[in-house]
C-alpha cells in the first residue's frame, strides 16, 4: 500500500521517509530519478542517489528563483546589471550540478564534504522541505532568504561563493530597492 505524505507531513516511518523523497523529487526541476533503498541483504542503499538528485534539483529551482526574481522584480536600469551578474553565476551552479552528478557513492570526497555540513539524509530533507514550504506559502525574501542557508553550506563543499553572492544582491534589491511591479502602477505619475 503507498503511503501518502505531502511535505507537511511529520516523517516517523520509512514509508512515509521514502513517500517524502518522493514528493520532494517532484516539481519543475524534478529528476524522476527516486529508487526505494534496498529491503534486506546486504546491498549498499543507494538514498545518496537520491540526496545528490535533490541538491540538483535543489540548484535548479534557486536558478529559476534567481531568474523570475530578476525578470519580474527589478526594475530597469538595475535589471541589466542583474542579469549579466546572475548569468555569469549559475555557470557555477552548472559546474557544481556536473560534480555532484559525477558522485559515485558513499566513499566519494564530495559526498563526504556534503555529509560534514550538514546536506544529506534528514537533515537534507528538512531543509529541502522547509524550503518547498516556503516556496509555496511564503513571501519571496522568505525563499530566497532560506535558500541562502542551504546555498551556504553548499557553498563549503563546492564552489558557489559566486552563485551565492549574487543571490544576496538580488535578496537585498528586493528587500531595499523599488519593486518594478509595482513601479509599472504608475502610482505617482
């Protein structure tokens, strides 16, 4: 019987965990790539397949934040500026998205780095659903605020510094600069 689980749903079994890294692995950038643990025996699990699936997803989502954000919110003549620096920064996440595909197991140095701060197992997936949470009820700065947390410790494992500053000037536009939507009001014209 499958166990239903949204990403709201308090975890206590390992049905209801593998329904989780299902839900999680779904979306826009969902890889489709989910494979239940092994039951018995002494096959090695492969849930780091499936951790590694989720940070990538996890760098294709904050890049279509980035992007949406830049496009819809800033106005122009900041948008430009933007958009050279966002570009020339998910060429990290790309570079990352390559070294995190090119994990082979559980021995691999990345791997370990990743285990070290923090980005696989629970602990990755309560980040990771903290994050959808708030990608679906919360305010921007919200998302992008909690996408900075997990974008950090990535951040230490690979290299993102650049990806990550960028994501905080496109943060701190948002939060202290105008807001091209409403600008297009036309309010005080």
């Amino acid at each position: 019987m499958a166990t239903a689980v949204s990403t709201k749903t308090q975890v206590f079994t390992k049905e209801e965990l593998d329904a989780l890294r299902r839900a999680l692995n779904r979306g826009r950038n969902g890889m489709g790539e989910y494979a239940a643990p092994p039951e018995a025996g002494n096959e090695q699990s492969d849930d780091w397949r499936n951790d590694v699936s989720l940070l990538v997803k996890f760098l294709r989502d904050l890049g279509d934040v980035l992007q949406m954000t830049v496009t819809n919110r800033v106005p122009e003549p900041a948008r430009t500026g933007m958009v050279g620096l966002l570009l020339s920064s998910l060429v990290y996440a790309d570079a990352a998205i390559e070294e995190l595909n090119a994990i082979d197991g559980q021995g691999h140095g990345l791997w370990q780095r990743l285990v070290r701060v923090g980005l696989t197992g629970e602990a990755l997936l309560a980040k990771l659903d903290e994050w959808r949470d708030r990608a679906v009820n919360g305010p921007l700065l919200s998302v992008l605020e909690l996408g900075n947390t997990i974008l950090g410790s990535l951040a230490t494992a690979l290299h993102l510094d650049p990806l990550k500053e960028a994501k905080e000037v496109v943060e701190n536009r948002v939060k202290y600069g105008s807001d091209d939507e409403i600008i297009q009001l036309h309010l005080f014209d």
